[in-house]
C-alpha cells in the first residue's frame, strides 16, 4: 500500500502544481466526504496555507502588470 500512497501522494502534488484550481476542487470534496482526515491539520499548517495563498495573489498581480 505505501507504493499506492506514494503513487498518489506525486499525482496529487503535481495537481497542486499544473492545476491548482481542480487540486483545491478536489480536496474540498475530499474534506466533504472524509471530514476525519482533515481534523489533525494544526495551525502550522494553516499559516503555510495562508502564506502560499497570499503570494498566488501576488504573483497574479505581477503577471497582470
């Protein structure tokens, strides 16, 4: 199973990288369906998230210039 997760664990990343837009449709509706293998995100987590988020803004900005 570890190769399965592996396998999945790069396609996912990826996603994240080549559509980042159907990568967070995706884990929305993961987190939907399985709302328990979303509890143990701590606040680390949710600070990378928000910090990742703020430079996308950024590099929008940057690329509409």
């Amino acid at each position: 199973m570890s190769n399965l997760d592996d396998s999945i664990g790069k396609i996912l990343l990826e996603l994240q990288k080549d559509d980042p837009e159907t990568f967070a449709k995706l884990m929305k509706k993961a987190q939907e369906e399985n709302p328990e293998l979303f509890e143990a995100v701590d606040e680390e987590n949710k600070e990378i998230d928000e910090y990742n988020k703020k430079v996308e803004e950024y590099n929008k900005t940057v690329d509409e210039e």
